[in-house]
C-alpha cells in the first residue's frame, strides 16, 4: 500500500513538475537547446510563412531541410499528418510545423459575420461560438487561426468592416478577447483549442476613404485612445500573436513600423507573443515605397519587430546573409525565432503535431449547428415595428416569401467562408417552410435572383402574389463578394433593383417586413420608411434562416444592438457615435428643401451638418428594438465625488414591462465633460445583457474604475484628469439616465 501510495505521489509530482516547467522555464530551456542546435538557415526558415496552396512539392523541400516554420491553408488531416510527418522525422531538428488558416466566423458551421456577432453584446456567446469554431478547425488540422479582427471600423463603405466588431472601442476589445479566449481557453495548446492572432496591427480601419488598403490619417493620440486599446484589452487576454497590417501609420506601413511594432508593443506592453506580416506584406514595402529591394524589406521588417515572414520568401532569400554580414544582429533573429517555438510549444506541437485519431466528430454536429443559431438569433437587430406587425400572429394566413436573399445558401455565409459547406446552410426560404408552412401557406417569388440583378421580368409575377398575401417579407441585403477584403464600396445603398422591388411591394398595401442581410450596414432610407418592421442581420450564417424564421413567428425575441452607426448616406462616413462635440454642433438642421432662394448664406447658421443629410445616423451605435418593453430606473451612484484611484459604483434596476420574456443590453457611457483637450461626446465603458422573464425586474450593480475615463494629454501621457464626467446609463447610445460625478 505505502509502495502505491509513494509511487502515485511520485507521479503526481513529475506530472506537476512537467506541466508547470512545460509553461515557462523549462520551455525555454528546451528552446535554448533546440536553438544552439539550429543552423542560421534553419532559424531563419522558422519565420518563413508559405501558402500550402501553392507549390507543394518546394514546400515539402523545406519542411526536410528545416526551411519552413508555418503552412497556411492546408486543411485536409490526412495531408497535414503527412507533411508534418516530413518535418518532424526528417527535419534536422524534428521541429513541428505549425498550420494556419484564416478561422473568422466559423470554420465549416458558420456563425455570423464577427459585424453579427459583435451585434449579441454577449460575450459569453460569443466565446462559446469561437470554441466551436477553435474545435471544427483543430479536427483539420489547424493550430493557429488568424482571428479576431480588432481594427475598430468607422466607415461602412470599407469592406472588411464585416470582419470587425464595430465602430466602438471596448466593443472590439471584449469581443476580441471573448474571442481569443474562446480560440485559446485556459489551457491553450490542449486537445481542439487553437492559438489566436490579432489583426491587423494596427489602424487598418482608418483606411482614407474605407478604400481598402489606403494609406490612413491617425494622430498618436487617437492610435492610442482608439486603435491600440483592442490589442492592449487581447494581448492581457493571452493572445498568442498579432498580424500587421497592410496599411502605412503615419507613413511607414506597419510591418516595417518599429513605433507600433518594438516601442510600443514589445517595450510598453511587454507583449511575449509572435507577429506575423499580413499577406504578402513585406514584399509590398517596395510598393509603399519605403524599401529598395526585397533584401532592403528584409531588413526594416525584422529589425521594425515583424517575426514571421508571411508568403514572400524574402526572409529565408535574405536574412541568412544580412546576418553572416552583420547588416542585422543575430539576436534580433534569434529573439523573433525564440517566439515562434514558444508559439509551437504553447500550441502543444511538441508534445501533439499530428491531427490524429483523438477527434470526436463534432464538425458540424446538431450541437454547433444549435449554437449558430442561438449566435445568429442574438445578433438580429431590429430597427423598426410600426403597428407591431412583428411578430406575425396567427391571424396571418398566407405569407409571401420574397428578395434575392430568402434562398442564398452562399451569400448569407458572408466572407470568409473558405471551409463552410453551403449544403448545410438552412435559408429563411427553408427555415419557414420546414417550421411553419403547416400553420401558413408560404408562397415564394423572390423577384430578384441576387442583390445585383437589375432583371425585373419576375416583377409581374410578384406582383400578383403579393396581392394574394396577408404579409410580404422581403430579404434584401448584399451578396458575400460585395463584402470583404478589398470590397470596398463608395455607395453602400441597396444594388440592382432592389428599391424598385421594396416600392412595388409597398404599393400592394399589405404589411411590409424587410429583412436586410448584409456585411456593412447599408444605406436604405426608402426602403426602410416603405417598409413596416425591419429586421437587420448582418450575414448570419449557417443557421440564419431559422433564427429569422423563430424571430419572424415571435418563438424568439430580437435582442441585437446595433456595433456600428446606421447611416443615412455614405457621404457621411466616417460615422460614429463616439464623435467629438466641435466648436459648432449641428444646432438648427434646415433640410435642402427648406432653404429659401437667393437667401443670404447667415440664414442657415453655422454649425457642423450636411444640408442634405444633416448629422445623424438613421439608427445610432447600441439601439435595438424588443418584442417588449425595458425600463431603466434612474442611476443611484454610491457616491459622484472621486478620486483617479477610486472605483465608480451604481446601480439601476432593469425591468421588462412588457409582454415577453426577452434581454436587454444596458449600456454604461461616460463623458468628460471639460478637459485640457477635446474629448468624444461619449464613450461607451461598460455593458451588460440581461434576459428577463415578462413582469422580472433585477438590480444592477456596475462598477468602473475611475481610470478608465483616461485620455491621452498633450504631453502623451495617459491622465485622468479633475473634473466633471457625465454618466449615462440607457440603452442605445443616444438614450438614457444620467448623472454628474467629480474627479478630484
Ligand atoms: C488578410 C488577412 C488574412 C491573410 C491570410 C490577408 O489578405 O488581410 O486578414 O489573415 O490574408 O489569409
């Protein structure tokens, strides 16, 4: 006995000993041997990056002489199994090679766009549909997936707007880091978790003009205050890599960026993780112009802080002989490949490199399928329900299924939908029919075969069907290639004829329920004032047409708040909540046609509007309407006099006054009223979705640290400064109580 008890506390320790030593110094101990092994070529083919889609067999090449660190876009197991069994056999050192992929919204099951997701304000959802998306792509054979997209996005014509989580900045903060500890969880490396990598650093969202890959405009201070703090809020989560970006900050582009890339993340922050260039991006320093040659864009890139070379070759053509000529230090190399075996060990590539046989079969199981849906039901934003013609009752007998995206098994993927299957997508055409034809009778004319098509020969056909209609639900929006990298747009309204169809169905006079599905919002005036209830879902997924069709019917309540600011027209992006007040806000709007002829120019004052679509947007930052009512008592603060170390503390009670069980987001934004320099008219600092059963009310108890209303000073320097700070606890950025605290 006393033999098996000390022969299990013998093994109980060693296990301790190795898991502890496999998190920090024996990893690094186990580096440094492996590194005094490494050859200068075989380091530097640690940060060579390569497209398995592309020339496999000079791949398989380097994986025998140690050449390559990392393999994109192989996702076959069999396939990874084979080739890493190249690198771990038959490499000089038998180092793993680690495979990625572009994982954003689901890998086979899809979830909504991350623009959807961002719109449940429910990280918990959210980290839940990551693990499933982290899990789907462990079982190919991933282990580090490109995502989450950070890039705080203010300009709906910029198509990757879809892949963000927003205009706002603790938005994207917490769902970045929902994300990653989804991707990650606490024990990052085991079986179906895969490491994450945040993108793009950084500024990628300020693109002049929501040009994709345009050059951008941002002052320190709004890098600081605006772009940064997503990477700050995902780097203290853990996140095990950063991307850079494609785009120049304050003209040097950011993979050769030593401000953003070794001053501020490695020294400031003391962030350990690897970075990796975007696609292509160092090679496109000769194109930004700021290097000669690929040698000379070798060497700004690895010495700016970039430590993988994605998809260029230039670091394995070059550094080898930068460094024999010490043009480049050897440490600067040494440190970038000490971080990408960190990332291999903390991938648990060392202990587990193959896929092999410990899978579950859980891609696309009924459980992930159910959990899309609950993503895509969350993320459903509805903007409009005059009469609440929503939901449909059971008066409605026969309804009319129309729009070119009722039936598009594809476009309501969205982007980056490489590994999903658009055979297992349920439409709302579908979810309809199979959940409620035996109660209505569904007829369908989708008028417009997709968003583009500019063919009204379907138009009469519709026509009498909608005559014969209780209800029309139109699904408009944009197809999935109208969004995306490099899909930007300059007029983000509804294409083809999709007006045309919205004023015929109007003209029917029966109640009008539009859904839009889309990766930005859209700009759609018209059609929304024709339109009786509108439904916003930004492309939701595999499971979209169920979550709409339960919406639709009244089985689930719409509980999305808006991430991003509904325009009224693209002239006004960038649009935002978090905007500053100017020395002349937007006071009296007189509309075009208002303005008299021959007036003199005073008539119209001078404030900061436009004449044609004045200031606002048609649907602010955090709004979303319920199936019932929320009501929000008046703020109590434990106390309004503070100081910089104190905590702010409140409460409010949250009541559903009306009629069905349904979730509220309250939403905490903060400003600073008088400072030594412009600050936004708000700032959102906290938020908080709850469900509450009809009749239920619930207190709220909210706590923020006094430090978290900081803002950058002249002297760049993070300060919170004394003085008023205005609270307003509502549910929409534009709503709300508020009170006054003092900073003193
Ligand atoms: C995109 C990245 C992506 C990478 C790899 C680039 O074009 O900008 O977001 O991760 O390709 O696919």
């Amino acid at each position: 006995m006393r033999y098996i008890l000390m022969t299990l506390l013998l093994f109980m320790t060693c296990l301790s000993v190795s898991f502890a030593g496999n998190r920090n110094g024996d990893v690094e101990a186990r580096i440094d041997s492996l590194m005094s092994r490494m050859t200068l070529e075989e380091k530097v083919g640690q940060l060579n990056q390569l497209d398995g889609r592309r020339n496999l067999p000079y791949i398989e090449q380097l994986l025998r002489t140690g050449g390559i660190g990392s393999i994109m876009n192989i996702t076959d197991p069999e396939e990874v199994d084979r080739l890493q069994k190249i690198a771990v056999e038959e490499s000089p050192n038998g180092i793993p090679v680690i495979f990625s992929r572009d994982v954003v919204h689901g890998f086979r099951t899809m979830l909504p766009i991350p623009l959807g997701m961002a719109a449940t304000f429910n990280e918990e959802l959210v980290y839940d549909g990551a693990r499933m998306a982290a899990s789907e792509a462990y079982e190919h054979g991933i282990r580090w997936a490109f995502a989450p997209m950070i890039d705080v996005s203010r300009d709906a014509r910029w198509g990757r707007i879809a892949e963000s989580f927003g205009e706002d900045v603790l938005l994207n903060s917490r769902m970045g880091a929902a994300v990653v500890r989804g991707y990650q969880t606490d024990s990052p490396g085991a079986p179906h978790t895969v490491m994450a990598c945040a993108k793009h650093f950084v500024g990628y969202g300020a693109v002049e003009g929501g040009r994709d890959y345009n050059t951008t405009n941002i002052t320190e201070r709004q890098l600081r205050e605006v772009y940064l703090p997503p990477f700050k809020a995902v780097a203290d989560a853990g996140c095990a890599s950063v991307m850079t970006a494609f785009n120049d900050i304050d003209g040097l582009p950011a993979s050769a960026n030593g401000f953003v890339l070794d001053s501020i993340l490695r020294k400031e922050w003391g962030y350990d993780g690897v970075t990796v260039s975007d696609y292509g991006a160092i090679g496109e320093l000769m194109k930004h112009g700021v290097a000669r040659d690929r040698e000379e864009a070798a060497r700004l890139a690895l010495l700016a802080g970039t430590d993988m070379d994605m998809a260029t070759k230039i670091y394995t053509g070059h550094l080898p002989d930068l460094i024999r000529e010490e043009i480049v230090p050897e440490s600067a190399l040494d440190s970038a490949v000490r971080r990408v075996l960190r990332l291999k060990f903390r991938a648990g590539l060392f202990d587990r490199p193959y896929v092999g046989p410990d899978l579950n079969g859980g891609v696309a199981s009924s459980e992930n399928m159910a959990l899309a849906e609950r993503v895509a039901s969350e993320s459903v934003v509805m903007l409009k329900n005059d009469g609440n013609v929503l939901p449909l009752g059971r008066a409605v007998r026969k309804v009319l299924v129309t729009g070119p995206l009722a039936d598009a098994p594809h476009d309501q993927l969205g982007t980056w939908t490489m590994d999903s299957d658009t055979s297992l997508t349920v439409t709302p055409l579908d979810a309809l029919i199979s959940g409620y034809a035996d109660d209505v009778e569904i007829l369908y004319e989708p008028g417009l075969l997709y968003s583009r098509d500019k063919d009204t020969s379907r138009f009469g056909a519709l026509r009498s069907k909608a005559s014969e209609a209780d209800v029309i639900i139109a699904f408009l929006g944009e197809e999935a290639i109208l969004t995306g990298e490099a899909h930007s747009l300059a007029d983000i309204s509804l294409k083809g004829m999709q007006s045309a169809l919205v004023e015929l169905l109007s003209s029917a006079g029966k109640p009008l329920v539009t859904v839009i599905m889309a990766g930005r919002p859209v700009t759609a005036v018209g059609e929304i004032s024709k339109s009786d209830a509108v439904l916003y879902s930004f492309h939701p997924g595999t499971m979209g047409g169920p979550a709409l069709a339960d919406i639709i019917f009244g089985k689930t309540n719409p509980s999305g708040k808006l991430p991003v600011s509904v325009p009224v027209h693209a002239g006004q992006s960038p649009l935002y909540y978090s905007q500053k007040s100017t020395g002349r806000p937007a006071a009296k709007i007189r509309s075009l046609d208002d303005i008299p002829r021959n007036a003199y120019q005073s008539v119209l004052g001078h404030s900061s509007y436009y004449l044609d679509v004045g200031v606002k947007p048609l649907y602010p930052f955090g709004y979303g309407l319920s199936y019932t009512e929320f009501d929000i008592s008046e703020p109590e603060p434990d106390d309004t006099l503070l100081s910089r170390s104190d905590t702010l503390r409140f409460s409010v009670t949250l009541t559903n006054s009306g009629h069905a069980d349904g979730a509220e987001v309250v939403q905490v934004y903060v400003r600073d009223v008088h400072a030594s320099l412009t600050r936004p008219v708000r700032e959102l600092k906290d938020f908080r979705k709850v469900f509450l059963k009809k009749g239920e009310s619930r207190r709220l108890q909210f706590s923020l640290p006094v430090s978290s209303f900081s803002m950058y000073d002249i002297n760049m320097k993070e300060v919170v400064e004394p003085g008023e700070f205005i609270v307003y606890v509502g549910n929409s950025s534009t709503s709300g109580h508020s009170f006054s605290i003092n900073v003193r």
